[in-house]
C-alpha cells in the first residue's frame, strides 16, 4: 500500500489517536510507503512524533484506561528542495537565497528525524544529451533479479529470527553481518569525523553497506560499498556545508 500525506495536517492525522483511538497515516501506510513531499514545509511538531514508530515499527495510543497499538512498519518516501529557491548547489543555476536562509531552511528537518532516513539522494537536472542518448541502460528486469537474489541472500541470513531485512539489524546483528576490511573502516571513519555523523547515522551506513554488499553478490562489505553508502547521506553533506558557508 502507498499514502501521500499533506502537510497541512496535524500530527494526530499521522500517528493516529482521538477519543475512540484510530490508526494514523503511518499505520495505515504498513507493510508499504508514506510519502511526504515539501518535507521542510511540515510542522516541526508533527514531524518529530515519526520518530520512534521508525525506530519500534509501532505506535502506542495510551489512553486512561487502556492502551492501543497500531502497527507502524511502513517505508518513509520525502521530497524537498535543498533551499527555499531550489537552486542551491546547482550546477548551472546561482542561488538566490541569503546568507544563513539554506541553513535554516534546512534545519526545519532536525538532525535525530534525517538520522532514521537511510538514504539521501540528491536529484540532479539531466541534460540533454543524457535523455536523448542511444546507449543502452540496464532494463528493469535485470535489477528486479538483482534485488531478488539480495532479498533470498537476507532471507537465508536471518533464516528462524524475527528479522527480516538488514535494515531491521540490532546492534549485535551489525557486528556480526558487518565486519569492514581496514581500508572500509578508514573510509567510514574520515566521513564520521568530516560530516560530523551520529551514532545512529553509522549504524545506517553499516545497514546501507551491508544490502549494496548483497546487490553485488559479495560476503564481504568491501570499501566501495562503504564509500557508495556514504554518498547516499548527501543531505548530511549538504548541511555540513551549508554549515561552513
């Protein structure tokens, strides 16, 4: 199941609760994707409450006499701009915004919620010649069977536990499944330290190594699947660097 959710909403339409207590968007959207778009236009207040259903794949309604929960195992989709005019580090276009107005613009997206989102992907305008090119691209029937044999690959490495893909991995499921080669920890180690990353944020790259580790049919998380998770937090480079200008 897919939901869109507007973010002129308020955050008991998200989560859910009311009198007689009913699932929020996030519960109706389990086992398949929310999407937010204009994710910085969101109050502050409702984006927060996602938090811990991420973390808990639950939501608890506690209510005087009793207490209700709703399932919350949904796939998080957002959009937004990188600066309030959206031209901020693009390559052709000057942004017009101020000095501290991408930061923030930015920071309406705190830095606990960006740290629950696995991937970051900055979207760059395709030239011309890029749509218009012969070459021939992978089909989508190649990359389905790739994700398959990664998804069988999981299924075999977490065979009679409760978890079910390596985004669901506890702390010792990380130590165990994701051993870096001494060139990999160096890697991770010069993005923590540059980025300035959490705790949390290097548990989300282990996770992220380990399933591009599994899309190239490897045992072993080798450094470029380490330095390929790192680029896929390019919001956390972005705020690094709007930071310092």
């Amino acid at each position: 199941m897919s939901t869109s959710f507007s973010y002129s909403a308020k955050d008991v339409a998200l989560v859910g609760g009311g009198g007689i207590p009913q699932p929020g968007e996030i519960s109706l959207a389990h086992n398949g994707v929310l999407f937010l778009d204009e994710l910085p236009e969101y109050k502050r207040s409702v984006l927060e409450v996602m938090r811990q259903p991420m973390e808990d794949r639950i939501v608890t309604i506690s209510r005087a006499k009793f207490t209700v929960d709703f399932p919350a195992g949904f796939m998080l989709v957002a959009a937004m701009n990188p600066c309030p005019c959206g031209y901020y580090n693009h390559p052709e276009k000057e942004c017009s915004c101020g000095p501290g107005l991408v930061q923030r613009y930015l920071n309406k997206v705190s830095g606990p919620l960006l740290d629950r989102i696995d991937l970051h992907v900055e979207v760059t305008p395709v030239k011309y010649e890029e749509l218009s090119s012969d070459l021939e691209q992978e089909g989508s029937l190649v990359i389905r069977e790739r994700v398959v044999q990664s998804r069988m690959i999981q299924a075999s490495r977490f065979a009679n536990t409760s978890v079910h893909s390596n985004a669901m991995m506890s702390s010792e499921l990380l130590r165990k499944h994701c051993v870096l080669e001494t060139s990999g920890k160096q890697i991770l180690k010069n993005a923590m330290e540059k980025l300035g990353l959490s705790a949390r944020a290097y548990d989300r790259i282990l996770k992220v190594s380990r399933t591009i580790a599994d899309l190239d049919s490897s045992e072993i998380i080798q450094a470029k699947h380490i330095g390929e998770a790192i680029q896929f937090r390019s919001l956390d480079k972005l705020m690094s660097t709007s930071t310092c200008s």
